[in-house]
C-alpha cells in the first residue's frame, strides 16, 4: 500500500524457522527471491515452486540451466541479472492479475514435481540405472 509517496512492503526476515513455519510462510508468498549468482543447483527455488511461489532467481547456473525454465511453452518464474534487472521483474510480478499469476505458480509447481520429486527421482534412478544392468542378466 502506497503512503505519502512511499510503499508498505510486507516484509521481514527470519532465521532458523522450523521446517512447518517455513512450510506455512512460503505457502502464502507471492514471489521467492533467490539472489546467488552461480549457484550449481539451486534446491530453496525447487522449494519456492513446489509451494506456490513464483521464484525469481540469478540469471545463471542451476536456476537458469534446469529450473527456472519452461513447460510446455509456458513460464514458471523469472530469472534477473542485476538490481535492475530484479527490481523490473518484481514489478512485473506484481502486476501480473491474480489469474496470471496461479497460471505461472501452477506450472512451476508441474514442473518441479515431474522432474525433482522424490518418485520422479525414483523412476529415473531406475529407468536409468538399475534397468540396465538387469538387461545384461540372464
């Protein structure tokens, strides 16, 4: 909300939460803000989709090459490169409707589902590992 020319940010950091407190708060987040260059994988934007926030990540490494990328054609967050760049796609973000936003927010969670579940791992592990070995058996 806008006051005397200034904005109200909901906002507020929080260390060391418990694993249902953290669940709780980013099942009511809008955005995941993920801001570390280079990062190889990048598991707490796997962690901000699966629960309904659009992630917004550094425009490199693991959130560029495997997460944050798109399914079916359709978007499931935003990559940035600077204050600039992150200040643009949190405009963005939030001027996105309501509708527009469960859109993004539904295929990031399909998407991080199908490939970083623990069945999806599971499936691959197997199809990938154990399957051929047991052709080479008699």
């Amino acid at each position: 909300a806008e006051q005397g020319g200034e904005t109200d940010w909901d906002f507020d950091f929080r260390t060391n939460i418990s694993m249902s407190e953290m669940k709780e708060l980013l099942g009511k987040a809008t955005v995941g803000l993920h801001t570390m260059r280079e990062e190889h994988f990048g598991i707490n934007v796997v962690e901000f989709m699966a629960a309904g926030a659009i992630p917004l990540a550094h425009n490199s490494g693991g959130p560029k090459m495997d997460i944050v990328t798109p399914l079916k054609e359709q978007r499931t967050g935003f990559l940035a490169n600077d204050d600039n760049t992150y200040a643009a796609a949190l405009k963005e973000i939030f001027a996105l409707s309501s509708e527009e936003r469960t859109k993004i927010a539904a295929a990031a969670r399909a998407s991080v589902r199908d490939r970083f579940a623990q069945e999806a791992f599971e499936r691959a592990f197997s199809d990938n590992m154990v399957a051929p070995l047991r052709r080479g058996q008699p």
